[in-house]
C-alpha cells in the first residue's frame, strides 16, 4: 500500500515538475518538488497552502519549507486572504487579479461571478436558484465581492472588469472546475465588441 502512495506522490509531482520546467518561476536544478510547486502555481495560481499540499501530496513542513524558499528566491508571491494565504508566480498578477483569482477559487463567489458573466442582467433570486443557495447567501456573497471590488451593486448586481475576470476564468478554468469549463466554452459570445 505505501508503495501505491509513493508511486502515486511521484507521478504527480513529476506532472507539476515538467510545467514547472518549462516555467521561468524557478531556476532550481533537479530540486522536484520545488519545480512541481512552480508547475502547480503556473496552473493553479491563487491556491491557498493546504490545496497545494494536499494536490501534490506533499508533507505539511515540506510544503512550508519550499514555499517559503520560493518566495525568499522571489519566484513566488503570496498574500493574505481571509483564513488563507493564497501563492501566486511573482509579477505575474496586478493586486485586482489577486483578489479575483483568490475568490475564484472559493465556489459560491465564482458561481456567482459565472452566473453574472453569463447573465449580467441575473436578480439575486435568479443567482440564488442556479446556485442552489438561499437568497441570504446570495447576499452575503455579492457584500463580499463588492468590498473586494469585484462587484457593483449600485444597480442590481454587475461585474467589475468583468474582461478581467471572465480572462481569469478562461485562462485558468481546467482548475476552477465544470462550471468555468463551461463558460470557457461559451467565452466568445459573451465579449462585445465595440470598436466605437
């Protein structure tokens, strides 16, 4: 059975370490773990320490260890979200595109902002019953989002830099999961163009 662990541990990490050596995050020869984190990251940027971990199989001091190594070798960048840090590919990322990626990465905001990209014209009660929440949730959510900056509320809801975001989403939907896949698909009827 510990062998299946290992073998499996070994198979992932040499997954992320062949993105992370195609990345310019990280200059560290033969060090795998290091480079699968680096591989994570260009793939998964916003996650938060216990996804990576858990998602690369990798100890709890290990993953401390070699974060914090690629932060100090200034390849990665964190910031503090809530209860979590969430890791990024230093200067790869504007402050806004931080803040999205970090909530995209939780899933009742992102089905929000999904929801609003794909109906920007969506109540709350609309947003509530394609998410299977309740109204207060839908609520609670969009003051979050708002406070981040990610979503006005001044007439009904709308979602600011919704370009950004909606790039987010597609650039990185493999991570974020069906519903991103989704919109990723449908991702070129939903941009105007205006060349006015």
């Amino acid at each position: 059975m510990d062998g299946d662990i290992d073998q499996s541990k070994r198979t992932t990490l040499r997954r992320f370490a062949a993105l992370g050596a195609a990345s310019p995050l990280v200059q560290i020869a033969g060090a795998s773990a290091p480079d699968a984190l680096a591989g994570y990251l260009t793939t998964t940027p916003g996650a938060h320490f216990s996804k990576i971990r858990d998602d690369l199989e990798l100890g709890t001091g290990e993953t401390q260890h070699h974060l914090r190594s690629l932060e100090r070798d200034g390849a990665v960048e964190s910031r503090k979200d809530g209860d979590y840090r969430r890791f990024f590919p230093a200067d790869r990322f504007s402050e806004f595109e931080q803040v999205a990626l970090g909530y995209l990465r939780r899933d009742t905001s992102r089905g929000m902002l999904v929801a609003l990209l794909e109906d920007p014209d969506a109540t709350a009660s609309e947003v509530a019953a394609r998410l299977d929440v309740s109204r207060s949730t839908v609520s609670k959510y969009a003051s979050e989002l708002e406070s981040a900056g990610l979503l006005s509320r001044a007439d009904g809801y709308a979602v600011e830099n919704p370009e950004t975001v909606l790039l987010l989403l597609v650039r990185y939907a493999d991570s974020f999961g069906e519903g991103a896949a989704r919109l990723a698909e449908r991702s070129p009827d939903l941009l105007e163009y205006d060349p006015g």
